[in-house]
C-alpha cells in the first residue's frame, strides 16, 4: 500500500513539475538540433541516468558475486 501512496505522490509531483516547465527550448549537440519541451528533455536525461546507474549496479554486484 504504501509503494502504490508513494507512486502517487511523485506522479502527482512529476505533473507539477511538467506544468511548470512547459517553455519550449532548442537543445544543439554537434551537428543536430533539437526543439522541444524543457521537461520532456529532463525526464529523458532523468531515464537515461537511471538505466546507466541500475546497469553500472548490476554490473559490480555481478562481479562481487564471483
């Protein structure tokens, strides 16, 4: 119960966060350019440091097991 109340509570948060951060940017990176919303770019980088960090975890603790 209490994971489904927490859920909640950063959906709830991630709304607000979205709602408040709506402005849409240009992002440039070498030869590419990319228009679009600054929380949609945040919540990209957000995953993308999740999947990097939970792998670097499996990583280490697959190494300690053997």
């Amino acid at each position: 119960m209490i994971k489904f109340i927490l859920g909640g509570v950063v959906g709830v948060l991630a709304i607000v966060f979205m709602m408040q951060n709506h402005e849409v940017v240009e992002i440039s990176f070498l030869f590419w350019t990319l228009t679009t919303s600054r929380a949609l770019i945040l919540f990209v980088m957000l995953g993308i440091g999740l999947v990097l960090g939970a792998s670097g975890t499996m990583l280490l603790s697959r190494k300690r097991r053997r």
